[in-house]
C-alpha cells in the first residue's frame, strides 16, 4: 500500500474504497499493470529495449511458473534505469489474490505487454480516432474487462462489458488529454492527426455516459465505490482542463470524502 500511495496519485484513494483480499488483489494488480506502463513511457529506454523488456515479461507470465530471478535476468542490463514499481514487478504479478484468479489477471497483463510492444514498435503513431480507440482498448477497457471479471469472481456482481470499455475509454481519454504537454515533451503524440486537447476531451465526454452506467449497474458497497470515486476523478480532470482550476492530490482526497471508508 505503501509502493501504492507513492506511485498513483489517482488510485490510491478509489482502491482504499475496497475492502480486504479484493482491496489487495487490485493493488497488485494496478502495480503490475504500472511496472509494465512505465516500460512503455520511460523517457530515456530505446525503443528497441523496451520492445524486449514488454514482450519478456509477456512471455513469463505466459509460463506455468515464473521466478524472481528470470525477472531480474529480463531487467538487469536496464535495472539502473527501471523505476521501483517496474523492478519489483514480479512481486506484484506473483502476489496476486485470490489465487484462483491469478491466471485471469495474468493473461490481462501478458496481453497488455504484447500491446504495449506493438504501439512502441509503431512508435505511437495514432492517424485517427480508430487508432485511438485500439489505443485506449488496449491499455484501460481491456484492463476495465478484466476488473468486471474480478467483480463477478469476487461479489456475484455481473456488469455489461461494452460498458466496461466505455468506462476505460472516457478514464484513459482524460489522461491523454491531462497529460499532453508532458508526453510531447519525450517525444510521444497520443492525440489523432489534427485533434486539439478539446477534442480529446469531447472523446472523453462521450463515453462518460457507458462509464456511468457501468457504475450505476453495480450495487451501493466498495466495488461501487471504487468506480465511483474514479468516475468523479476523471470527470473532475476534464472540468479543470476546461476551466484551468487545480487537480491535484487536495482536490482528489476532497472528492473521497464523499465515500465512507470501509472498516
């Protein structure tokens, strides 16, 4: 929880709205899905490394049993340069509760990396919306698809999986657009050809509407919560890029005030 709190400035509170073994299981999983996103992002690796590093650790989580040492074998000629959360990613990946959907979880990450190797070898190049939408799939509705998952697994709660891809989209549009200026700094263009930030966010907009839905769908408790607060998260995010008001931690733990702390 502590690695938690540190690396995601937006999910640490929504994953605190879980309660017990689902609250850790998510965590691990939010953990080993940032390792692998930090490959991809890292400003310094040649793409070339991060090629080999994304399609490694798919590769091992596709094995009956994979230990810490063929982690460290894959990383170490790039460890100095890995951030904590990525080196440590076989502790997130191998920890996984509950245990009877670990392989789940596993397949949603190897997948994942497989993704996030082929967009690097494209070099990220997004011509149009069809491209975007492959984009935002591949690294948040997937992801959104397999929490659904979990959710039934865990609590009976069955959701409407389009609306799940809605619910990544409207989630990873936001933070395309927030993060615009930092990722054409190292050299990375998310948005389509000719798309201005207010694009991307009437993108975003559009699919708040299967975001909500797959929210009101699930019964009043954490997972709802969780869903919630991350809904009100991202729409927050899209109103300050509208109005130029604060977002920040302040303005996110204001926002979780809403929602009662599981004991």
């Amino acid at each position: 929880m502590e690695t938690l709190k540190g690396t995601s400035r937006t999910f640490f509170l929504p994953i605190m709205r879980l309660d017990g073994e689902l609250r850790d299981a998510v965590a691990a999983y939010y953990l080993a899905n940032r390792a692998l996103d930090q490959i991809e992002d890292h400003p310094r690796l040649p793409a070339e490394a991060k090629i080999a590093l994304l399609r490694g650790a798919s590769r091992l989580l596709q094995t009956d049993a994979f230990t810490e040492q063929q982690v460290d074998h894959l990383f170490r000629p790039y460890r100095a340069q890995l951030e904590p959360v990525t080196r440590d990613f076989h502790r997130w990946a191998v920890q996984l509760p509950p245990h009877d959907m670990a392989p789940r979880l596993w397949d949603s990450l190897a997948a994942l990396a497989d993704r996030m190797a082929d967009w690097v070898a494209a070099g990220f190049r997004i011509k149009d919306e069809a491209d975007l939408d492959r984009y935002t799939f591949a690294v948040a509705s997937s992801i959104g698809i397999t929490l659904s998952d979990l959710w039934n697994r865990h609590a009976a709660i069955v959701t409407r999986f389009p609306e799940a891809v809605a619910f990544g989209r409207a989630v990873q549009a936001a933070n395309i657009a927030w993060n615009r200026e930092s990722d054409l700094g190292r050299g990375v263009d998310f948005f389509p050809e000719g798309w201005s930030r207010d694009d991307m966010c009437r993108y975003a907009r559009r699919h708040l509407p299967g975001a909500q839905a797959y929210t009101d769908s699930i019964p009043r408790g954490p997972v709802r919560d969780f869903c919630a607060l991350t809904l009100d998260i991202f729409r927050a995010t899209l109103s300050a890029l509208q109005d130029g008001t604060p977002m920040n931690r302040k303005t996110i733990a204001a926002l979780a005030e809403r929602y009662a702390v599981p004991e």
